[in-house]
C-alpha cells in the first residue's frame, strides 16, 4: 500500500457537510460522511461532521470534519491551501472549478497567465479554505 497525503479541513460553525456536498458538486465523486452521533454523541453535537471524506473519480481525496470550539480551535490564515493542478488537457475541468469553488467567496489572483508560462489563480473559498490553481503552460520551462 501506498502512503498518501490528504488535506484534512476543520470547519467551525457546523459548515463541513455543507463545504464537502459543495465540493462533491463541484469535483463529482464520492462522499461519505459519519456523524457524532453516528458514535453515539448525544445533544446538538450529535448531528456535526466527526469525519468525512470525498474521493474524486480522479482519484483526489478531501477529508473533512465540523470543528466544534471544545475540542478544536480553527484559526483562519494564509498557511495552508489546497491546490489543484493539472496539463493542458485538464484546462476545461481546473477553470471550472476554479469558477465554481470560488463563488461565494474571495478571489485573490485571478486565473490568468503567470510570470512561469502557466495559468494560476488562487481564491479563498465562502468556508474559508484557500486554494490554488495551476494549469501547466503546453511547454515546459528550460
């Protein structure tokens, strides 16, 4: 077995099944989601996200989960982004996302070309992740 790298996004204010049904929209795949009261958490905590997870028919994977204040504290920064990223041929499909993922929220560069020969763009999404988009120019810098 292969080890793999997933991002895992904490979301306060119960907004992980609402962010990961977005995505699911957005990327297809999919989701699977337990609740707190799936084990056995009684109370209004019962109906928040302990763990979910979509999986991509591309085979990307984000996991995700309801941050309540008592056992995590989310601080919202520019340390951490997920990041798409693809050839040529994955043009159509990454500026979609991009327009579809970033409604709702901050565009900070648009998807445009970039200094290194690729398209890039990058936006904060309406649940506060950031992302990333990279569309490989159609030749490789020497």
């Amino acid at each position: 077995m292969s080890v793999l790298l997933n991002p895992y996004l904490n979301f306060p204010d119960a907004q992980a099944r609402e962010a990961l049904e977005h995505y699911q929209t957005v990327l297809g795949g999919d989701l699977s989601i337990m609740t707190f009261g799936d084990m056995g958490t009684e109370g209004p905590l019962a109906a928040q996200v302990m763990h979910g997870q979509l999986t991509t028919p591309g085979g990307m994977t984000i996991m995700g989960a309801d941050a309540p204040p008592e056992m995590v504290q989310v601080t919202f920064g520019d340390n951490v982004s997920v990041s798409l990223s693809g050839g040529p041929e994955d043009g159509d499909a990454l500026r979609s996302w991009f327009a579809a993922l970033s409604e709702g929220g901050e565009v900070r560069q648009p998807l445009q070309a970039a200094p290194w020969g690729d398209e890039f763009g990058m936006f904060v999404d309406r649940f506060g992740i950031g992302w990333l988009v990279n569309i490989a120019g159609s030749a490789a810098p020497s």
